[in-house]
C-alpha cells in the first residue's frame, strides 16, 4: 500500500477508520499535530488566560520539538506551530521553519498577533512554504483594538499588514506558494459591531477570509459582561450583516451561520458600546441573509470523527475514504447533516479529537484539545506513542466512544457544546434583594431564592460528589474588579426542573467601608457558571458602613 500512498496519506486513511469505529488504541498518529513554541507573549490581552496560567512564560525545549519532528509530523497531514504565546518570540522559531521546510507535504503555519511580522520574518516564512498565517487581532478600529489588546499598536499592526499583503502578491506573483492569511477575532460584546469591518479590513490588505469565534473563555469577572451569548439577538444581526458585506466583496468568512439561531436578547450589565463597526443599529440589520448551521442526526451509526472530515480535508485519498463513510451513513440514516468545527453548533458525540488531534505544550505534557488541560503524557519521558496510546488517552476515547461524558467535556467554552445544550442551565431569581447594607466585623447572612428553570435537576454533593450545583457568589468594587471570593453554597436538597430553592449566604465582615456590588450567579461546579451558558448572574448593590448608625 505504501507504494501507491505516501506514510503521510496512509496514516489519514487508518486514522480515520479507526477514529469512525472508535478505537482506543491506535495504530494510527494523529493527522493534525500542534505545538506550543512558546508561552510567552508582549501583549496583555484582556480575554487571554496566558498570563493567568503561565506568567511569564516559556520556551519549547528543542529536544521535545525533536522528537515530535521525529516521531509525530512524517505521518500528519496539519502542523500548527503556536498555541498559547506568540510564537514569532520563539529564539527558535527558524527550527521551526526548517520543519517545515522539510515536511513540505504538511499543510503547516500559527496564529501570531502580527506585530512582530517585519520584512524579514515575512520573507522568512514565505520562503519556508508556510501554509498560513492567522493574524489575531479582535479590534477593527484602534479605540476597540488598543483596549482589549493591550500593550499592542494599531497603527504598526496595520503598516505590517500592509507589508504582508504586498510582499505576499510579489511572491506568489513570482510562482511562490500560496500562504493563506485570515483575520482571527474572539468575539465579546466589544468588538461585534465591528464585525463588518473586519470584513472590510481582510478586503483591504487581499487576505482570504475572517473567522470570528463566540464561544469565549470567561475566567475573569471582568469579563463576564462580555460573553456573546448575553446578547444572541445583536449577535445574530451582526453575523447577518457582516456576511452581506463578505458576499458583496468576496470575502471568505464563517459569518453565515447564525450562532444562536433560537436567542433571545438578553441583557443586565451593557458594557460601553464599541465605536466603528457597522453604524447601524441593532433593529435595522435584518436576519435574511443568515441561516442556521446544519446538524446531523446519525442513528445507527455514531460516527464520532466530528472534526476529522474537516481537520484532515486536502488529502485525495481520506477524502475518497470519508465519501464511503458518508456513503454508508446516507444508507443508514435518512437524515443526514454535514459536520464541521463550528463554536457551539455540535454535540459532543461529534468530537474527534483524541483520535486526530494532539497539542504538545511547553512543558512537553500532552493536552487532547484546545479547551482541556489534562495531561495524557509527556514527551520529555515518554515516545510519542506510548503517550498517544497511554491509559489517559484511552480512557478519553472510551468515554466519547459511549457516550459517557468526563465533566470536561461539558465545559461551555467547547466548540462541540451545542447552544441547545445550555438550556439545562436555567435560573431565576425569585427573592434577592436589590441592595444591601452591612457594618465591618458584624456577621450578617442573606436569603436567596432561586428557582431552577432549565432542563437538568440541580444535585446536592451528597447525590454528585464532583458535580453538584451551588450559588457562587463575589464581591466587585465599582470597576468590576473582584474584590473578595466569597466561595459557594451548595443548594441542600435536589432541585427538580421548575422548583425553587432558598440558600442562605453570609455577608463579609473583613471588607473596607464602601460602595460595592455582589454578583451572585449559579455554577454546576467543576463544569461551567450559568452566566457562560447565556444567564444573568445577579448584581445587588452593597454598602459596607464603619459602624452602625445611631438608633439601629
């Protein structure tokens, strides 16, 4: 076989045979390899947990980046060079495109936030025969762009664009390789108006596309006001309007797809409203333009390879595979949907990652996918392989295979967490006041009533040890900063769809005099808040007082 397929084409055809059968040990790498050259960055961005997870950060050792090269890349068909940090601060990042270089059947490349691309970085990676380049950049205009990506300039990220899109047309007009640039944006309540806008600045500089993400990691309060799917109505009129605008100039973009197809607005605390962006408002942009992503219903046959078609897309021989695949499905189940890697849109039945897809971080620890952390391994002590088919990699895919899903994998931020799925996650505040009052180093408790209003019975930690429900609760100062982690409050009983529950929470007694604000917001602990899943937490006003006042 190997004579008519190249290792690189074989290894995609078993890999997805034994991703669509669910297998635990593979005999197959991954077609899809990602690795982490650094978890530095100069940049503070404020959505960005790097800083948060690493500090300052660290380098790749290059004995790990060896043995991946080795061991990992000759049999994938995608390469990506960057995970967290920016990987053009790596001292070695021209190892990097030696890889490259020399794998040239991978289709390689990384996301970098761009301002660090002078003349001859650009030439370095164009003569490499990098595959593409995502520029992060999450501001269209240089108000939205300098507030969330701190420490970085707009203008010097716009003259690199321009640098990069003219020395991209002299090379490829000279017969280069086509290197692929897209606008990457996570998406947050500061940044959708702009949504046609980066439309428009992927026009301007000749990239091939813009990819905007809702799905948002929040692990800050800060930023918990920021999460889209508060704001599905804006959202989707946004989406509807920046795709007109993509079809009208050409623009390759995942702008057509509704991203919350059955929303309602939903809004408590509204951030300043960005500048730029359309210049219209929110009820004249029409929806007609927008339709919701498909969804496949398998039946019988749980093909569970969700990112594989896409991930793995390119190689004549898998996509003849996959066609048989989807030959036998149409056979079996009438109702057939085309599946693809969209925020949000997918059950998790149709993850494919531990089968397709490795990151190997700093550290030399693998981690299964972009949203969790756990370990199946580590390259420093281990070969590839014994850490691919290790008891924790395993385990992973048994648990997908059947359908019992870890709590990691329920977690909101995951690409394959379908926005139906937040409907079990549903609150209403029935009792909690609008404002309190309270003396320094006096204990004093309030009561909360809540009403469980999702679809999933709320459990006590004697009933789910590891994932019961409970009010978690924070005191902000005036700017939103958390003040105090006040912790969480286990609900005592089973709370059933459409029941209410009373919790008695105990106020501070070690803050300052002052003005505050308490946000109280319902968390099913160890998998996600109910404020990421679409609800509004609950803010009380709170007043702290030196003493009492007389006659109390």
């Amino acid at each position: 076989m190997l004579t008519l397929w190249r290792r690189w084409q074989w290894n995609c055809f078993v890999n997805a045979l034994e991703t669509f059968f669910g297998r635990e040990r593979l005999r197959s790498r991954p077609s899809v390899v990602q690795v982490e050259s650094t978890s530095r960055c100069n940049l503070r961005c404020v959505q960005c947990s790097r800083q948060k997870l690493f500090g300052k950060g660290e380098d790749l050792d290059l004995d790990v980046l060896d043995r991946v090269d080795r061991e990992a890349l000759p049999w994938a068909r995608e390469f990506w060079a960057s995970f967290y940090g920016e990987p053009l601060l790596y001292p070695h990042f021209d190892r990097v495109l030696d890889i490259v270089r020399r794998h040239s059947h991978l289709r390689a490349g990384f996301f970098t936030h761009g301002l660090l691309l002078d003349e001859e970085r650009i030439d370095g990676i164009l003569e490499a025969g990098v595959s593409f380049l995502y520029v992060s950049i999450d501001g269209a205009t240089r108000e939205t762009y300098e507030n969330i990506r701190r420490g970085a300039s707009f203008d010097r990220l716009c003259a690199n664009l321009e640098t990069l899109g003219r020395k991209r047309r002299e090379w490829e007009s000279h017969g280069g390789r086509h290197l692929e640039v897209r606008i990457r944006v996570v998406g947050m309540r500061r940044n959708i108006e702009e949504a046609p806008s980066f439309v428009e600045m992927a026009h301007r500089y000749g990239f091939d596309g813009v990819e905007y993400y809702v799905n948002m990691t929040v692990d800050d309060e800060t930023m918990a006001a920021q999460a889209l799917n508060r704001f599905p109505e804006l959202t989707n009129r946004m989406f509807a309007l920046a795709h007109r605008r993509a079809v009208d100039l050409g623009v390759s973009t995942n702008f057509g797809a509704i991203p919350f197809p059955d929303g309602e607005e939903r809004r408590e605390i509204a951030p300043d409203p960005p500048t730029g962006g359309s210049g219209l408002a929110p009820d004249e942009i029409s929806d007609e333009s927008a339709s919701p992503a498909p969804k496949g219903l398998w039946g019988i046959v749980r093909f569970r390879y969700g990112a594989a078609r896409t991930l793995a897309g390119g190689s004549v021989v898998l996509g003849g595979a996959l066609l048989v695949v989807k030959a036998i499905g149409k056979i079996l189940n009438s109702r057939w949907g085309e599946l693809k890697v969209a925020p949000n849109a997918y059950s998790k039945e149709h993850c494919g990652t531990p089968w397709n897809y490795v990151a190997v971080k700093t550290d030399g620890s693998i981690v299964p996918c972009c949203f969790l952390s756990t370990s199946m391994g580590n390259l420093k002590t281990q070969s590839f392989m014994e850490a691919w088919n290790g008891p924790e990699y395993r385990a992973l895919r048994r648990s997908l295979a059947t359908r019992r899903y870890r709590a990691d994998c329920e977690r909101a931020t995951c690409n394959y967490i379908s926005s139906a799925e937040n409907t079990r996650y549903g609150c209403e505040w029935i009792a909690a006041p609008e404002s309190l009052e309270a003396v320094v180093g006096e204990a004093e408790s309030v009561r909360v009533e809540v009403r469980n209003s999702g679809t999933m019975t709320w459990r006590t930690p004697r009933e789910d040890a590891a994932h019961w429900v409970s009010l978690g609760y924070h005191v902000l100062d005036p700017g939103g900063r958390v003040v105090s982690d006040m912790g969480h409050v286990a609900v005592d009983r089973s709370v059933a769809p459409g029941e209410s529950v009373a919790i008695a929470l105990a106020l501070p007694t070690s803050l300052e005099p002052g003005d505050y604000v308490l946000r109280l917001d319902m968390v099913h602990e160890g998998i996600t808040w109910f404020g990421d899943r679409g609800q509004h937490p609950r803010f009380v006003s709170f007043r702290v007082r030196a003493e009492r006042k007389p006659g109390e």
